[in-house]
C-alpha cells in the first residue's frame, strides 16, 4: 500500500526497522547521547519537510533553516516571554513559519533551479539580518534563552524524557509525509517536478501545488526550529545561517530524494556519524567528508537505495530472490 | 454551434507565427487528423489549445464554453486531454503511479484529508488505483505496473501517456503522433484503442500523425497545415488528391506509410 | 559625495568585484564545460592561497615566481581532481555530484587547515604599501593590481576559447558532449583540461584576494558571492561573468559605505532578487525553451 516509500515492502520494512528503533534504543544509551537522539529527531522532522519540498515537488529551497529560527524564536517567546502553553507555541511557530513559506512560493512560481535557490539564500541573509536588528523581541546577535517545556504536569527537563515528548511528533510527521505521497498532493507533487507541461493537462494546478509543498515544508522545519530551541536551551542566531540549510539539504540526498525513509535515514545517520567520529578529533571533517564522497559514488540514489542494490547483487549472483526489474 | 470549435487561432513566437488564424470544427464523437510536414504548426496548435503556450488571438469553444482565457490545468479540467510527442512521462515513477496521476482531473480529496490519511482518502485512492489497473489492462501494459517508467521503450512510453491521459476522462482528447516508435503491429493496436475510445466513450479525437495509412484509415476529416496555415481539409480521400497538400509534400503523401 | 571618494570607493569595488567575477568564472567554466556544478571551487580559492603562501613563507620566492608556480600547481590538481574524484561521479543525478563537491571541498579545507597551524598568514604584495595620488585621491596600488589582474587574465582566455583549437575544443564539449565525441575530440583530456583551467582561475582569486583578507581556512565562503556574479550575469558567458561580479563589487563597496556595514550583503541579494524576478535569466542569459 505504501508504494510512495518508494519501493514497496522493501522501503516500509526500513522505515519499521527505523521506527522500532527509535523507540526502543535511547534508554540503553549514555546521558550524552540522549542528546544527540533529540537532535536527530529533530532533523528527521527538518529533513522530512524539505524532502517533499525538493525530492518531490521539484523545488529548491535554501533558506529552511529560517523557517527552523522563525519557529524556534516564535515558539521560545510565546512560551516564555508570553506564558503560552508550550504545546500551543509549538504549532504557532509552525504556522509562523508556513507563513513564510507561503510567500517564497511566489518566486517559485517564475523561477526554477539556481535562480530560485538564491532567492531562497536571499530571504535568508534578510532573515538574518532581520534577528540582529530586532534585539528586544530576538535577543539579537546575544540570542535567546530557552526552556524545557512541561508535560502532563512535570517539567521535561532530562534529555530523555524529552527525546519521548519529540518522538511521537516525529512519528507523525513522518505519517503524515508518507500518507501525502499516497494521495492526490503527493502524484501532484512528484508530477510537476517531472514534468509541468505534462501536470498541467492532467488539471493539476502549478501555483497552488508549489506553494501547498512551500507551505508545508515551511511548517515542518518551524516545529523543528521550536523543539531544537528547547532541546538546546538556547537560541542562537548563528545556528540557523546557510551551512545549516546546506546540512540538510545533505541529508535527502545522502538518505534518498523523495522518500520518506530517506529522510529518516539520511538524517539520523548524519546526526550521528559526526559524534562517532569524534575519535578523529581534527581529521574529523576530513574523514566525514570522505565516507560522504565514498557513499555517493556507490550509491548515488542515496541510502535509501542500499537494501536493493544488495538484493540486486545476491540476485546476480543466483540466489533466489523475488523481485521486479527496475526497482 | 458545433461541439468543440476553433476559430482564427494564432500563435506567436518571438515573431515568428506558428499558426496563423487557423480554424476548425468537430462534432461531438468524430475523430478528426491533423496532418502537414515538419514545423508545420501541429503541435504548437495543439499546445495552446491545451494552454501551454498563449494564443495570440482567436478562440477556443468546447461546448458553449470559452477557454482560450483559462489557465492551463483549468482547460484540462474542463475536458480537454492531450499526449505528448515526447510522452513527458514520469521517468522516476512507476507505470502504475504514472497512470494514476490522471486519475484526479474530476475528483481530490482535500490537502488536510492527504496529509492525515483519512478514510476519504484512502478510498480515492483505491478507487483510482482500480481504474488505474484497468485502464493498464486495456493497453496491455498491467505486467509493467511497478516497472519505473524511466527504464522502457519509446513505444510503450507512448501508450503509458495516452493511458494516463484518458484517466482524466476527457471529452476532446488531442493526440500528438501517438504511433511513433511503434512498429506496425503495434500502431494497429493504438489504432484500435482509438476507435474503441471514439465509439465506446464518446471522445472526440484530434490526431496529429506523420503516417498516413494510419490517419487516413483512422480519422472522418483531416486537416492540413503548413507553415502554420490550414491549407486543405476534407475527407481522407479529398485531401489526399488535392493539389496543394500534395505540393506541401512534395509526392510523399499515401506513400509514406 | 567628493570625486575623490567616489573614485577611491570606484576602485575598491571594481577591485573586490574582480575577484567574484574569476570565482564566478571558474564556476560557469566547469559548469558549461563538464555539466558539474562545484560547489567545492570555494576551497579551490583557498588551496591557491595556501600554495602561494607556501611557495612564499617557506620556499621564500619572490612574488612573480610565486605567482606562476601557483597557477601552474592549481592547474595540475584541478586535472587530477577531474581524473580522480569527479570522472566517477559524472553519471550521479545533479544533486548527489552537488553535495559530493561540497564533501570534496569540505576534504581539502580540513586539509589545508590542519597543514598550516600558524596563525599568521599572508603574502607580501607585490607593490610597496604606499598609495598612489592622483591630485587629492589617495589609491592604493593593490586595488590597481586585482582589477588589472583579472581583467588580463579574462581577456586571455576570452582569447584562448576563440582562437585556439584546444579552446574551441572545449566550447565544442560545453555544447555537445556526443557531436564532441564523434568528431574525434578527447572528450576526458577536455574534463581534465576544463577543470585545470577552473582550478587556476580559483587559486588567482586566492592569490589577489589574500592580501585583501589574508589567508584563512574559511576563505572558501567567497563562492557565495561567485554564485551570485554569476547568477546575475546569466551562467552562460565569460562577459556576464564579468559585468554580473564587477557590479556586484561595485554596488556592494557602494552600499556599503552609504547604507552601513550590516546591510552591505542585503544589498547585493536585493539587487539579485529584483533581477531576477524582473528578468530571470540574469543580465545576459537567455531563455532556455523547453519544445514539448
């Protein structure tokens, strides 16, 4: 039934595998890795919106880590500076957010390529530059301070329990996402980034569907940008500037463009490695580097197309495996 | 006032005219050709009928109702449907998922709907998975379903466009060279879907073809433009002895089958 | 205003906007010339430098064998990189090539950072530090020097890609990969040669740019101002390379000194976007037409 997860059983049973493990793992973990499970919960939520935004719907956005700090500062200052239920902030950064997006839509209408991703780069400097220049609302180029917010009562203050509070956000959200690809919206979205002349005669409508894939794309990285404040206790401005939204545009493309397990997997592989390779200390980068380059020349459908290209392989080689050509 | 009109239709480029106020007229259920050779306006015809590229002038009726003002996909969802020369197929989808895009010309569910995966959507899109399956069975093609369009032949490329175009249910469907890169048999075959499509469910056919035993056994009337003027149009056998067509092809005509 | 300001800011933009036209120009060489967009060629401006502080600091030569040497050490690795590490990505769909230059830019900037633990870094200019006075104007030579420069480099290879057969030989590639192949022409020589010349582009940025700024490991960030040049200028041609960075320069160094120094870099993007929606394919561009 999910055949949007790209190749049928074989990308639903990642996504399970991935999901038990979410679930399960963090306890058995160290207290510092709670955190990391926080953060890369939240970059499957960044990763899945802008996915469907660019692995699907076709359109190139630069500028998601200013949807994360439209959502992260409104989320923080409703909660704490206006006293809002934190869970109520949450979304409000989100629609904050999807407000913008509604409005980078509109230059997605006339332009494409490079020329849209340096429109998107362009709101980006302007959100920047915006932060710095409202200090009483943003703190400024000083940042904001960030609170852990309260559940059923109790204040969510240990990295686990807040890694339990995030995790059924990020399972909905990745329902959601993988629901949208299986529905009237998600053929919308994976025609026009084929092709619009093609979409367009089949009644779908390119305005509305890019900026419906903007609008949502925006709202996931808001709920992002609202957890990741309260995860790290504090917001600072030079967290949200272009290398963060080039970070996860890596992710999709090393997890899979246009599959929800890419997201998923890209963005959780690429939360952790970094940590892993610590051990490097300053060849760290070099040596990330390198396993990126070395996963993009043997795979360069992305992660997500692992699992196949072994099947394929045992295929060859004459074990007996069921399967379609092409998948 | 005849079933789907068109009148004094022209398009420009860049100064150059594609079409210049070109007209025609098809009754409900008839299959018309529209023939001429290479840069002849055909496409650029059909192109903006469907609103992909704008008319500089005339108009377009389909049953009483003006379209030459309506967006692109408005057109299309008012009921009038179109292959491409080069498919425009989905290469990264799957046959299935291909065909299934047509399926919602005439009915969506709503985005909060998609996104939550509710009952009404999940039986949409049962329902046009259904048709979808069908519709791959009619052409031959349901042992493709989960083949990704990308790694096929012209040919069945072609057949996937027309499956998926039909989806839409459209009531003037506009076919552009849909027997390239098929080899006899298989044009026979097309052919056939054709009729059946004219005749069974009542679609009226506006086919752009280079072969012209199959136009010719195929369409009531054909129309015939060269550089980007209607020059001819009449029954397959007027045309076919008229003078001028037959200039515009210097001699290839009933040969060039 | 005085004359005497506006000519010195003149000179300082021209200069500054130089160098994006050369990052902007190695871009769209190794764009049109390959079909890769490198968004590593940042780090490629920052290994010219380190090379020329190299030959500069520890082989101690003097600023025109520095000079050369460099470029000709650029142009090697380009090749070898070409050879190496982007040949096998060639057939990668665009993305996954775009962040696998980003992975081999992030290599080389982490190599170069950790080969130079030293904290002072630069090469002496090749003018003495005084200023040139024309009247009440005060210039400074280094300013002259880039946007000369640059300028001579430009016109040679707008040059070489008329005129010479390798030159044409690459134009025939940037256009037709296949018609290339079948007239005989060493499609894979042309790669590595297109990405020399790319290279050596990037590493003269570095050179003239390291007495601007000195040389760091994050000199690399001046290809968002590249992409921007060449943006503006329509990706397509080595004028709208030149005109897209030089107004860029210009309209930056003005910017800046009216508007203030924050707003310096929302300018250039205003400028961008504005362009854009009003002619979206850059100054010099033209309409790609797609024929359904």
């Amino acid at each position: 039934m999910f055949d949007s997860l790209g190749g049928a059983g074989r990308r639903h049973a990642a996504l399970t595998v991935l999901i038990v493990v979410m679930i399960a793992v963090p306890p058995w973990l160290g207290s510092y890795y709670h955190f990391i499970a926080g953060l890369a919960l939240i970059n499957v939520i960044v990763a899945t919106g802008l996915n469907l935004l660019t692995g699907n719907a076709g359109q190139i956005s630069l500028c998601h880590s200013s949807f994360m700090a439209i959502g992260a500062y409104t989320t923080t200052y409703l909660f704490t500076k206006v006293g809002f239920y934190f869970w109520l902030a949450l979304p409000a950064g989100g629609l904050l957010a999807a407000l913008f997006g509604f409005a980078l839509g509109f230059p997605a209408l006339r332009l494409r390529g490079f020329y849209l991703a340096v429109v998107t780069l362009g709101f980006l400097e302007v959100t920047q530059i915006l932060i710095e220049q409202i200090p009483s609302i943003t703190g400024g180029v000083r940042g904001m301070q960030a609170a852990r917010p309260p559940i059923f009562g109790m204040t969510l203050s240990s990295d686990l329990s807040l890694y339990y509070a995030i995790l059924p956000v990020t399972l909905f959200g990745l329902w959601c996402a993988a629901s949208l690809l299986n529905s009237p919206t998600g053929r919308a979205f994976n025609a026009i980034r084929n092709s619009e002349a093609a979409a367009q005669t089949l009644a779908i409508p390119l305005a509305r569907t890019k900026i419906i894939a903007f609008v949502i794309a925006a709202f996931y990285a808001g709920i992002g940008g609202g957890l990741f404040a309260t995860l790290v206790g504090f917001i600072d401005p030079i967290e949200f500037g272009v290398w963060t939204s080039i970070r996860h545009v890596v992710f999709i493309i090393v997890g899979g463009l246009g599959s929800v397990a890419g997201s998923a997997v890209g963005a959780i592989v690429l939360t952790v490695l970094p940590e892993l390779l610590r051990g490097f200390k300053e060849y760290n980068e070099f040596v990330f580097g390198g396993l990126l380059l070395i996963v993009l020349i043997v795979l360069p459908n992305g992660l997500v197309g692992l699992w196949p290209m072994l099947l394929g392989r045992l295929r060859a080689f004459g074990w007996p495996i069921p399967g379609k050509s092409g998948a | 006032m005849s079933f789907f009109m068109i009148e004094g239709a022209s398009v420009v480029f860049r100064g150059l005219r594609a079409v210049s106020s070109v007209g025609l007229s098809m009754d409900k259920g008839q299959i018309h050709g529209l023939i001429g050779p290479n840069g002849a306006g055909k496409t650029s015809l059909v192109n903006a009928i469907s609103g992909l590229v704008p008319l500089a002038a005339g108009s377009i009726v389909l049953e009483g109702r003006e379209l030459h003002h309506l967006a692109a996909h408005r057109i299309a969802a008012f009921g009038i449907g179109r292959t491409f020369q080069h498919a425009e197929i989905f290469a990264d989808r799957t046959v299935g998922e291909n065909v299934m895009t047509g399926g919602y010309a005439h009915r969506r569910s709503k985005l909060y709907q998609d996104l939550l995966g509710t009952w009404r959507k999940v039986t949409l899109e049962r329902q046009v998975r259904a048709e979808a399956e069908a519709m791959l069975a009619a052409f031959g093609l349901l042992h493709l379903r989960d083949t990704f369009a990308g790694d096929l032949p012209f040919g069945t490329l072609k057949k996937i466009d027309l499956a998926r175009a039909l989806m839409a249910r459209p009531r003037v469907l506009m076919l552009d060279e849909p027997t390239s890169g098929m080899n006899n048999v298989e044009a026979q075959d097309v052919i056939a879907s054709c009729r059946r499509i004219a005749d069974e469910f009542g679609v009226t056919l506006l086919v752009i073809e280079h072969n012209m035993r199959v136009i010719m056994g195929l369409a009531q009337i054909i129309h015939v433009l060269d550089h980007g003027e209607m020059i001819a149009e009449g029954t397959p056998s007027e045309v076919q002895k008229n003078p001028r067509v037959i200039e515009a092809y210097l001699g290839q005509g009933a040969a060039h089958a | 205003m005085t004359t005497a300001i506006f000519i010195q800011l003149l000179v300082a933009g021209l200069s500054t906007g130089s160098i994006y036209a050369l990052v902007a120009l190695g871009l769209v060489l190794a764009f049109k010339g390959t079909g890769i967009l490198n968004f590593g060629q940042g780090e490629l401006v920052t290994f010219g430098a380190y090379v020329a502080l190299f030959f500069s600091a520890v082989m101690k030569l003097p600023y025109w064998q520095v000079f050369v040497l460099t470029l000709v050490v650029a142009a090697l690795f380009g090749a070898a990189l070409e050879r190496g590490l982007i040949r096998p990505l060639m057939r990668a769909p665009a993305f996954t090539v775009v962040v696998a230059t980003l992975a081999i830019g992030l290599m080389i900037k982490n190599a170069l950072r950790l080969s130079w633990q030293e904290s002072v870094a630069t090469i002496p200019s090749p003018f003495p530090d005084s200023s040139i006075r024309l009247g009440s104007i005060s210039i400074n030579p280094n300013y002259l020097w880039i946007t000369g420069c640059s300028l001579v480099i430009m016109a040679l290879l707008a040059l070489f890609f008329r005129s010479s057969l390798l030159g044409k030989a690459m134009r025939g590639v940037a256009q037709n990969q296949e018609a290339a192949r079948l007239m005989g022409i060493r499609v894979n020589w042309i790669f590595s040669g297109t990405f020399a010349i790319s290279t050596l582009i990037a590493a003269l940025a570095g050179i003239l740019l390291a007495p601007l700024i000195g040389i760091q490991a994050e000199m690399g960030g001046v290809i968002l101002k590249g992409f921007v040049a060449a943006i503006l200028g329509g990706f397509q041609s080595l004028l709208g390379c030149v005109v897209g960075g030089l107004l860029l320069g210009v309209l930056e160094t003005f910017g800046g000194a009216y508007v203030g120094g924050t707003f310096k870099d929302v300018v250039a993007f205003v400028l961008l976007i504005v362009i854009l929606l009003v002619r979206p394919h850059g100054l010099f561009g033209q309409a790609e037409a797609r024929r359904v």
